[in-house]
C-alpha cells in the first residue's frame, strides 16, 4: 500500500477522464519545499512567512528574508511557488512586539494584510524580498485576509514601486510579480466581482472562510459540529468564487485544510477546482484519490450537491460519489 502510493510520485494527477489537476504543496520550511519538490506538486501554492517572524525577539531583515524566498524558488526547480505576505495576529505568539497584544477579538483584529499595511515600512521590506527573489525562478504573491480592493490596491501600487526601485538598484527581477488574494473574508468572497479586475489569481483559505462565514471558531472544540466545510454557505461560496475565477481567467486553488482531505476532492472537483494546494503529507493520497475520479461524472452531479439543504444530505453525496478503489 504504501509502496504503491510512493510510485504515484511520478505519476501525473490525471482524472480517469483525462483532465490534469495541479497539486501545490502548502509549506513552511525547507523540508517542506523538498518534500513537496520530490513528490511531483506542480510547485508551492501556499508559503507562510510567519514562521520567519516567530520565536524570536527581532524582525527579519530584507536581505535576511531574500535569501530564505529566494531558496525557496530555487527548491523548487522552476516550479511556480506562491508566497504568502505576514499573517501575522495577537493570536499568535510574537515576541517582536509586531502584533498588538491583548486584543479582545484577535480573528477580527489587526492581522495579516490589515497588519501589513499598518505597518508599511514591514510590508516594504517583504515585497522588496520578494520582488528580488524573483530573479531567480517564477514566484507569485499572495495577500492574507484580504477584504476589499482597497487593500488589494494599496499593496499592488507599493509593488510597482518597489520594482521599479529595484530595478533602478541594479537587480534583476521578474517581468511581471503576479499578485493573489486569499479568499477567507466572506466579504472578499461575496464582492468578487468589485476587485477580481485588480487581482492575477485566488487561493481560497477554507480555514478562516469557514470560520467567519460560520461565526465558529476554528478552535473552539466546543464548536467542532459547527465549524465545517460541509454547510451550503460554504458549498455555494466556493462555487461562485470557483466559477467567478474561470469566467475571468484568473486561476483559483483552494489551500485549506479542506483541499488536504481526498474524502473532499470529488466535491471540490464536481465544484469545478483544478487546483488544491496541501500539507505534503497527503499529497500522494489527494492524487491517487483523483485519478479515480471521473470529472464529467462528478460535474453532472454537482447540481445534486447545491441542492442539499444540510449536513447529511452532503455527507451522503459525498458517500454517493466516492470513487470506487482499493
Ligand atoms: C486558511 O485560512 O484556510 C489558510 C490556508 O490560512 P491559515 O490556515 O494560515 O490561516
Ligand atoms: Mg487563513
């Protein structure tokens, strides 16, 4: 069993019909990146930076930060990798004293972008990493907690900037730093439409969405029948954003946990998803799950899917339309 998934890691994420579906890896260190490279993910679909701000009492330096995106790129070999911009929160525990201590609602407060722009000479130095990592293989950027086009907009006028520094410096960087949002407010989500013109791609972060979108903490244990992707909120939200995407040419992953579990994939796919990106511990399992999947089939089925009005009538499409193996 387990030999047989080791020998799916050259094997492409192909459905039984024929449609390729590109598996990013979710990562944070250098094991990750290697991992994920030698698992076969189509790159890096979600870097998280916070790990660079924690445990430690002073903030990185640009060049500091260079080198780590930069290897990063090089790790994976040509591979488009997606990094993310500080998501960091009072919920986490930082000692540089970037986030706001004591905040009474930490979910709801000063976080990722918010934080971000807040404090824009952090942000400046970040993209300046950034934009300087991109000489070296292509890289994407993806801006957290996104709610509105203005946030979208401030940061997109301070990248222009820096490149153009940058270059004016002397260092070679990408033609063009193609620039994302998380989808995890339900607002960016609903309003789509106003700020997607301002956007090159979307990743959907399952985790926050569900959670604001639920009014349920994602770690309140008390609330674990509650805080699931398996409510019609999410299902169709997922969906619009899915279609929004695919109607505009922008390409759309989901990098929630939700993207991570194969017992997910034929609902993710039936909503239209090519793209997941996940801890590469389930990787090899995601694809083998995929390639039993028959895409047309799951499509015809997905109006069945919006139609379910709760949690068991989901449950029981999902059981209805696992793939049959092992
Ligand atoms: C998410 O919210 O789904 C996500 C991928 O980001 P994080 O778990 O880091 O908040
Ligand atoms: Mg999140």
């Amino acid at each position: 069993e387990r030999k047989q998934l080791h020998r799916l890691r050259r094997e492409p994420t192909r459905t039984i019909d024929g449609v390729d579906v590109k598996l990013f890896a979710n990562a944070e260190s250098r094991d990750d990146v290697a991992e994920a490279h030698a698992l076969g993910a189509a790159g890096v679909g979600l870097y998280r930076t916070e790990f660079l701000f924690l445990q430690r009492n002073e903030l990185p330096d640009e060049d500091e930060q260079f080198r780590v995106y930069r290897d990063v790129v090089l790790g994976m070999t040509g591979r488009t990798v997606t990094i993310r911009t500080l998501d960091l929160g009072a919920d986490k525990a930082d000692r540089t004293g970037l986030a706001l201590r004591d905040e009474p609602n930490p979910a709801l407060g000063l976080r990722g972008v918010r934080l971000s722009l807040a404090r824009s000479g952090l942000l400046e130095s970040q993209l300046r990493a950034l934009v300087r990592a991109s000489g070296y293989g292509p890289l994407r950027i993806l801006l957290p907690m996104i709610s509105s086009r203005e946030e979208v907009r401030a940061v997109r006028s301070m990248l222009k900037r820096v490149t153009v520094q940058l270059r004016e410096e002397g260092h070679e960087v990408a033609e063009q730093v193609p620039l994302g949002a998380m989808i995890e407010v339900p607002a960016a989500a609903i309003a789509l439409p106003t700020f997607i013109g301002s956007v090159d791609f979307l990743s959907i972060g399952t985790n926050d969405l569900v959670q604001y979108l639920l009014a349920a903490d994602r770690n309140n244990e008390a609330l674990t029948n509650l805080y699931t992707p398996l409510h019609p909120a999410v299902i169709r939200l997922v969906r619009d954003v899915i279609r929004l995407g695919e109607k505009r040419g922008k390409p759309v992953a989901v990098c929630g946990e939700m993207a991570g579990d194969p017992h997910f994939a034929p609902m993710l796919l039936a909503l239209g998803l090519t793209e997941f990106s996940l801890h590469p511990a389930t990787l090899l399992e995601l694809r083998r799950t995929i390639r039993h999947c028959n895409l047309a089939q799951l499509k015809a089925s997905a109006p069945a899917l919006l139609r379910a009005r709760d949690r068991m009538a989901i449950e029981e499409w999902i059981h209805g339309n696992a793939p049959a193996h092992r």
